[in-house]
C-alpha cells in the first residue's frame, strides 16, 4: 500500500509540477463513505520522503533482520562449542544457587510452622490453664454409674 502511494506521490510530483497540491483543512474534515476513501485520502497526505524512507527502511530490515539473526546464532554456538567448560561452570553455580535458595526456604518454612505450632501449644496451654480452676460442668462416678453390680 504505501510503495503505490509512493509511486502516486512521485509521478504527481514529477509530472504534475505546475499544479501545487494544496493541503486545505476541509479535506482533512471531510467525511468519507468508505474505509478504502478514508485509507488513500491518509496516505496521500504524507510526504514523498517519508513514504520512500519508510519503503526503504521496511526492504532493508526484511533484509538484514533475518541474517543478523542467523549471524547471531552461529557465533553463539561457536562461542559455546569453544568455551563449553565456563558456560558449563555457570550452569553449574547457577544451579546450585538455586538449590540453596530452596533449601533455605524450606529451613525457613520449617522454622515457621515450628514457631507456629509453638504459639497454638502456648495458646492451648494458657486456655486450659484458665480453666482449670473452674468446676467441672459433668462429673462421672465410675462406682455410680456401672452396670455390673456384684
């Protein structure tokens, strides 16, 4: 879309040179019945320059992109190949320092619920304490209450 309003723009330019477009601010606020109107009437508001820059620059990316990739890739690897046993290495430490990191979690979760069942036994313990010195609500006498009578 934007090589044709390339083109357009360069042939009304070259051809055109006498008849200056002009750029009134009712075309800009004119109503268009279709998208299509509406798309072409944007476009044609650019400038040559910028249509033919971004032309340019969307052919040179499509072209350098992919091989600046691959040219990333290759050196990569042979970077790895060549220095395996220092990428190994960090590998190495990195993993471990992630082991450690869980087993100090767990040493802290363990330590938590240890500090947390400490707490409830103390809780408990100061809840029977408490009631302790209140009289039982039932009493069962064994000797009262059992069925076999000698």
């Amino acid at each position: 879309m934007l090589l044709f309003a390339f083109f357009v723009r360069t042939y009304q330019s070259l051809f055109y040179k006498e008849e200056k477009m002009s750029h009134d601010p009712d075309l800009k606020e004119k109503e268009y019945e279709y998208r299509f109107e509406k798309i072409i009437a944007a476009i044609s508001r650019f400038n040559i320059f910028a249509i033919g820059f971004l032309i340019f620059l969307a052919v040179f990316l499509y072209w350098v992109i992919p091989d600046l990739i691959v040219y990333l890739g290759r050196v990569g690897t042979e970077t790895m190949t060549r220095y395996k046993w220092i990428f190994l290495s960090a590998a190495v430490i990195f993993l471990g320092l992630i082991v450690w990191m869980i087993y100090l979690r767990y040493l802290l979760a363990k330590k938590t619920i240890d500090s947390h069942m400490e707490i409830k036994k103390y809780r408990m313990q100061l809840e029977y304490d408490k009631t302790d010195h209140i009289p039982p609500q039932l009493e069962y006498d064994p000797e009262e209450n059992s069925d076999a009578k000698v």
